[in-house]
C-alpha cells in the first residue's frame, strides 16, 4: 500500500510515511529509517502519521 494511499480514519488528512526513532521514544520522523539492528534483520515498523491531526498509526 503506497502512502499516498492512506487517509488518517478520524480527519481523513494524508498519511505520511515515517518511523518512531526507538521504542523508548515517542519522536516521528518522515522518510526512510535509518541503518539501525532492527532494519538488518528486516524488522521494520512503519508509521503513518496524518499531516492534518498528527495520528500515529503502525504497520509492521
């Protein structure tokens, strides 16, 4: 599913593709993650977040 594609389901705002630096952390980032273990091991969890109302939403 392209990014684009989603649409946040409470503002129906567009989805951006981004990751959640660390499991300790709450900080979103937009674009690919970086070289971390967890990518290595093909472990990675994107999370969408809506432009309009800042909803997180992750998809492994």
């Amino acid at each position: 599913m392209a990014a684009d594609e989603i649409k946040c389901p409470k503002w129906k705002g567009k989805m951006e593709k981004g990751k959640i630096l660390s499991p300790k952390s709450s900080k979103w980032v937009k674009g690919k993650p970086l070289t971390t273990l967890s990518v290595l091991k093909g472990e990675i969890i994107w999370t969408y977040r809506c432009s309009s109302c800042g909803y997180l939403e992750s998809y492994a």
